[in-house]
C-alpha cells in the first residue's frame, strides 16, 4: 500500500506522542467515527462510548500503527471495528437492540418529507447483509480507500471495489422494491 508522504509525517508525529497532531487527527475523523459507531450500534450514547474507548486503545497503542502499514484514519478506524463488535456482543448477550431515534422537529414540512426519505433509506440499509452494511459505512461513512478497507476487513483492493459496486446494486435494487411498496 502506498502512503503520502503526509502521512507518514503525521504517523512520525503521532508515534512520537505530538499533542498537536493528536487533537487534529481527532477533529478530522471524530465525526465519521461517530457517524459509523452509530450506524453499527443504533445508540448515540453507545457510539460516544465506543469512539471514546477506540480512541484510548488508540494512544496506548500508538506503536503498533506502524507495524499495519495503515494510514492513521483507517488504523483508527480499525480499532473502533473492533471496540464496536465488542459491544455488539455485550449488547447481543444482554438483548439490549438498537432503537432508531426519531428526527427533531417533525413538525417541518421539509423534515417529514426528509424523514420518509431517510426511513426508505434506512430499511433498505437494513435488508442488505452485515458485510455489505460494514463495508459501505467504511468507505461511504468513515470515507476510507479501498486499500485501507482491504485491509481492515483482510481482502484484496478489487474484491473491496467489487463488493462495493455489488453491495449498492442490492441497495438500489431494495430502494425500488420499499419505493415500489410505498406508492
């Protein structure tokens, strides 16, 4: 895998415990961390648990980026993978499903035509299997490369591609259906 020059600047920096660089890798992939932990989990205080603890592992761990040859991003993406099946699992073993949270202000046109929309998208999302789920909230949510997601799922560059292009065919192909349903 081929890294910039960047970024292995910034692993240098990170490795060396640089505060400065610390705070802007956090500011720049927080909110797609959040975004993915929450999508997997279903819970908003479940996600800020997991990118909390993900980010811990993440600083005691430092070391041991380099040794994954990933970039800082989708190494720390690839600890939240895991801190999130982590507590899948306790949440399986204690029952405790995801719940969808309602929009805020339903009372907006604009927001109850939005919130249809996102329900369509939703259930659709739902309906595709695990793996297409994970791997589209990591390339379309946590923005990572085919390359960085080969990796963390332990595939090959163009599987990754190609299971993508896959994985949204069957989501357009439910779109059609949930639209089909609903008119």
């Amino acid at each position: 895998m081929e890294h910039s020059a960047d970024h292995d600047g910034e692993a240098a920096r990170l490795l060396a415990g640089d505060a400065t660089t610390w705070e802007a890798l956090y500011e720049r992939v927080h909110p797609a961390m959040l975004a993915y932990a929450d999508r997997r989990l279903g819970s908003t205080e479940d996600a800020r648990d997991a990118v909390s603890e993900a980010m811990t592992r993440a600083v005691s761990s430092v070391e041991r980026m380099a040794d994954l040859d990933l970039v800082p991003d989708a190494w720390l993406f690839g600890i939240l993978r895991h801190v999130v099946i982590d507590q899948q699992r306790r949440n399986y073993r204690r029952r405790d499903l995801p719940v969808h949270r309602p929009i805020e202000d339903p009372e907006a046109l604009e927001t109850l035509v939005i919130e249809g929309e996102q329900d369509a998208v939703r259930l659709a999302f739902s309906r595709l299997s695990d793996s297409d789920r994970e791997l589209l909230e990591l390339r379309v949510v946590a923005g990572l490369n085919s390359d960085d997601v080969a990796s963390l799922l332990g595939m090959k560059s163009g599987a990754v591609r190609m299971a993508q292009v896959r994985a949204l065919n069957r989501l357009r192909s439910l779109m059609v259906e949930i639209e089909g349903v609903g008119s």
